[in-house]
C-alpha cells in the first residue's frame, strides 16, 4: 500500500522477506503526553551486503513479527518485548552518536521517548524512499500516531528526514531538525547549535 505502483526498483536486493518488516520504531515505558518524538527517515540493512541476518535482526524481527500478528490478548506484551529490544539495540548503531545528545537536550531518555521511522521498510541501497511512499507512511501511519501520541515537541534527526517532516508536519508541537554528519561521526556546530535551542526550550 505505502510505495503503490512505484516499488520494484526501492525494494532492497537481497531477503526480500525481510525487507517487508515494518521496523517503525518504539516507544520508551515511561513515555507520556508532552514527551519527545524523535523521527528518522527509514531503516538501514537494504545494501546490497545484506545477505543475511545480523545478530540484532535475528533477534528483533521476529519480535516485530510476533506483535504484528498477535491476538488482542498477547499484544501488550509483544509490544513491549519489541520495544525493549529495538530500545537497546539503537545504543549500538552510529545514530546514537547524535540520538544520544539529542535526548539530553530534550530532557529525556529512551525509556520517556518515542522513536519513529518516517518510512518503516528498507530500500533498496538505504535510499531515501520516493515521494509517493513517503506520503503514504505519513498519511496512514506517522500523523495518526503522532496524534495518538501528542508529544510535545519533534526532533528529526537528519536533514532527509527533517525535509519530509517540515513538508507534512503542521505545528504543534514545534519541529527541530538536528542535522547529521556522514556515518555520525561527529556532531556538527550546526546541530549543536539547534541542540542548544532545544535545551533552551525545555528548561
């Protein structure tokens, strides 16, 4: 339904299973109304050297896959059982080079914080998704949950997914986007620069 008519060419090369898994993200336990959104664009792991499963998705997809499909009665506890999985594997990823200061300027952890994927499939080379799929995510999934949610303030962690949000995003909450640097290597003075905005705000 997300990418339409416009996907052959966006799916990833290889475990075309996998590549159908909706990584869009977690909420922390102590999440509550008011609390920081975090928005990435979507998930990495469509290159074309991904040929099998890395330790972290032998663990967490099939935690996805279980809350997807499970029953009224189990889906409490899928969800959390994926959420405390995704929540501990993202303090591995080069993300949290930049996810990690952004939540002190915040004023918050992991554990009072949503994370969410604008777009929640893998593409094919971790392309930026197309227009058409882009809005679909939003229109179906991130403002119906950004609703359900009602922070009180979006952070976009890169420029990519910065751009969509600005395009889509009506306030409130107020939108930051913290610019990222290749590989996350660092954090820039430009990013610093909105973190220090941000802490303003949430004194």
């Amino acid at each position: 339904m997300l990418y339409g008519t416009d996907h052959d060419h966006q799916l990833p090369r290889n475990l075309h299973h996998d590549a159908r898994v909706p990584f869009l993200g977690f909420v922390g336990p102590a999440y509550r109304p008011g609390n920081p959104v975090l928005l990435a664009i979507n998930p990495g792991g469509g290159g074309d050297a991904y040929v099998t499963r890395t330790p972290q998705d032998r663990e967490l997809i099939p935690l996805i896959e279980r809350f997807v499909a499970a029953p009224p009665e189990q889906l409490d506890r899928a969800f959390d059982d994926m959420c405390r999985s995704y929540a501990a594997q993202v303090r591995t990823w080069n993300l949290w080079r930049i996810l990690g200061p952004t939540l002190a300027a915040c004023r918050s952890d992991l554990d009072a914080a949503c994370y969410l994927n604008l777009f929640p499939y893998r593409t094919q080379g971790d392309k930026r998704p197309t227009t058409v799929p882009l809005r679909n995510a939003w229109t179906h999934i991130v403002d119906p949950l950004l609703k359900a949610l009602a922070p009180g303030l979006l952070v976009a962690l890169g420029k990519k997914a910065g751009g969509e949000a600005e395009r889509y995003h009506r306030p409130p909450p107020p939108l930051f986007v913290v610019p990222r640097t290749i590989g996350d290597s660092s954090v820039s003075a430009e990013a610093q620069a909105v973190l220090a905005t941000i802490r303003g705000l949430r004194r």
